[in-house]
C-alpha cells in the first residue's frame, strides 16, 4: 500500500495568489470598506443631471439624481467605481435606499421637478427600499407622478416576471419606469411587450461620434424604432457634442442627456441653500 501511494500523482499543494489578483482581492475590500463606512456615516449626496427635451435645450424634461459617496477624505466617489462590487451584498440595497431616500426629499423640496433614480432589481422586496417609497408618498401626494425609477438592462432581464408586477403595482400609484442602457446586448426583446417600460434610454455607446459613424447611425435608428413601437420616451444617453445632438434631434429622439447639455452637480442653484459643485 505505501508503494502505490508512492507512484499516485501526489497534488501539487496550492501557491501563493498571483500578484494580479491579490492586488483584486485588496481593491474590493478597499472598496467594500469604503461603502460601508460611507453609508454608516449618511456620507452621501445625490449629483443631478439634466435630460432635456431634443430641439429644446433650455426645457427640462427631468433630472437624474446620481448617487455619489464621499470616502474618509472627502473626495466624491462615483457609483461606477463601487458599484459592481456591492451589486450582490446588502449594501447594493441599502444604497438603492438611500439613494431614493434623498431622491424624495428632493422632490418635496423642488415642487416643479421630475426626478430619475437608479434601482436595482434586486431592490424590489427589500423592506427598507419599499418602506422608504411609501414614506415618502406619504409625505407629498405629488411625489409619485413627478417620480421616475431607472432600472438598468441588465438587471432587469436576470427576473422579468418579478420586474414586470413590480413595475405594474408601482404605475398604478403613479410612478414611471425607465430602462436604462438600452442596447448593452442583455435584453430578450419578446420581454419588452411585458415590461411596459415609459421611458428607454438607449446607451452612450450607439451615441459617441454618431454623427460621423454609419454603423451607429443604423443601430440608433433601430433602437429608437422600437421605443416609438412600444409608445416609449426615446432618450439618448451619453451625449457630449453639438454634432451627435443634432443628428439626434434630427432623427427623431424625444429627449438627450450628456456633459454637453450639463454635468451632474451637487447641490444645484435650484435646491434650497445651494452651492454649485460639479461631480
């Protein structure tokens, strides 16, 4: 027996992680850390960017409140820095929480404005998320029709049925529904029928330098096709010259987003006690 466990290919016993994913392990947990500290610290603040009506650039559709988080030095963290990597832990919730916690109270602050803020499917049914919506209803009988909730492809189409009651109890009260990212190759297009989504954004990368790229051209035309045969709102997401603006409106979107109608900003001029700071 000692022998032939001899002449058994014995498993080569585990290494050391390579640098690459150490460096991977480190960052996540850095990150984690970060988000953690920040929501128990409320170290947060909604950045607001305008969508405005195509043709129109000084008429605003509606704004859309981006979360950001600030870390222990005060720098203002985007959500594209945290947000994949909380995406799966309860600290995605909570952020989807707080995120329209201060969503709502800028709705009662600003009584004319209409405000998107980004959810997560895996939002729908946490008892903090629905209990703050239901607050905040509570608070101001206006704030669910000037309310409007973005949920992104991708995340949509991991659980279409629960989206699709989700979205058909919350209409009921008033609220829209937006499909953000559009096009980023996730969605089953037979799910569209069910969704009955009242706004598509369709995602920056058909926008970037359309005004000079066919291909863009054909897929924008196509995508834009759709909403208007499902009686969405078109907007165009990620615009950022007069170029791609033009083209756009020419074509036929209803409204466009992008730095070159205005960058997100912290506490703009029309809230309350407002200073401008760009985020």
């Amino acid at each position: 027996m000692s022998q032939f466990k001899q002449d058994v290919p014995q498993r080569p016993v585990d290494g050391p992680a390579s640098p690459l994913a150490a460096a991977i392990r480190e960052q996540e947990h850095d990150t984690l850390r970060m988000v953690r500290r920040a929501l128990e610290t409320r170290s947060a603040a909604l950045a607001f960017q305008p969508v405005v009506t195509a043709g129109q650039s000084d008429r605003c559709a509606f704004h859309e409140g981006l979360i950001r988080l600030f870390d222990e030095t005060g720098r203002v963290i985007p959500a594209r820095d945290f947000i994949e990597t909380v995406e799966t832990h309860e600290m995605g919730r909570m952020i989807d929480t707080l995120a329209l916690e201060m969503g709502l109270c800028a709705l009662q602050e600003a009584p004319a404005m209409r405000l998107s803020i980004n959810m997560s499917a895996r939002s729908i049914g946490y008892p903090g998320w629905m209990e703050t919506l239901r607050r905040g209803l509570r608070a101001d009988d206006t704030v669910a029709e000037r309310l409007i909730l973005e949920i992104t492809e991708s995340s949509a189409i991991q659980m279409p049925e629960i989206v699709t009651s989700f979205m058909r109890d919350l209409q009921r009260w008033g609220i829209a529904f937006a499909l953000d990212d559009f096009g980023a190759g996730y969605t089953a297009f037979r799910y569209l029928r069910e969704f009955h989504f009242d706004i598509l954004k369709i995602d920056g990368q058909f926008v970037r330098g359309i005004a000079g790229n066919a291909d863009n051209q054909v897929l924008m035309e196509a995508l834009l096709s759709i909403a208007k045969h499902f009686d969405m709102v078109s907007v165009a997401e990620s615009v950022e010259t007069a170029a791609e603006a033009e083209f756009l409106e020419r074509i036929g979107l209803d409204c466009l987003q992008g730095y070159y109608f205005g960058a997100p900003m912290l506490r703009p001029d029309w809230l309350q006690g407002s200073v401008r700071v760009s985020a």
